[in-house]
C-alpha cells in the first residue's frame, strides 16, 4: 500500500467508528438485525439505559443506520428498524464473529 492509501484508509476508519464506536451500537444494532422493535424493547432486552439506549439510536438514526418510526397511539409507540444501510452492515459483524471464532 502506498501512503496515501494508507491515510485513506486510517480517515475511513475514524469515520466509521464516529458512527459504529459507540458503546451500545453493536449490540443494537445486532438487536435490530431480527427486525423492528420498539424503544421500550430494546431498553429491556438490552438493559441499556434509557439515556445511552436514546443517545445512541439518535446517532444511528443521524447516520442513516436507523430509522424512527412514530406511531400516534396513545401512549405514542416509537419504533425502530435498520435502513438498507444498517442491513449492509451485517456482512462486517459475519466477519467479525468469524474472527472471534478463530482469535478468541
């Protein structure tokens, strides 16, 4: 690789971890891979809390990864999904489990 391959690469990884670095993100994100699920749901399949759980689906939801879907019921229902992009994602965590299989 050349260097400027190599710096290419290193700002494609800061940016990716902007969006995938947080704390909570793979887990939801790994949650949301079996389909759409309400707030609650999560929080509680999860046992993130409520303020981690909202910070970090309002960054996937800014970074196009996930989508918040509001129902007008009463109380309101809000419900998440990933978007094709948060889909795509799932080749990465397929290799990531097979790297665990053979490192860890």
């Amino acid at each position: 690789m050349n260097p400027l391959d190599d710096m290419l690469c290193v700002d494609s990884i800061k940016n990716i971890m902007n969006i995938f670095g947080g704390k909570w993100t793979f887990v939801i994100i790994g949650e949301l891979h079996t389909g759409t699920k309400r707030f609650n749901e999560l929080g509680r399949k999860l046992g993130i809390s409520t303020k981690s759980l909202s910070d970090a689906l309002k960054n996937l939801e800014l970074h196009g990864v996930v989508v918040r879907t509001v129902h007008s019921t009463t109380p309101v229902t809000v419900e998440y999904s990933l978007t094709d992009k948060g889909r795509d994602f799932e080749r990465v965590f397929i290799e990531m489990r097979e790297w665990g299989k053979k490192w860890l």
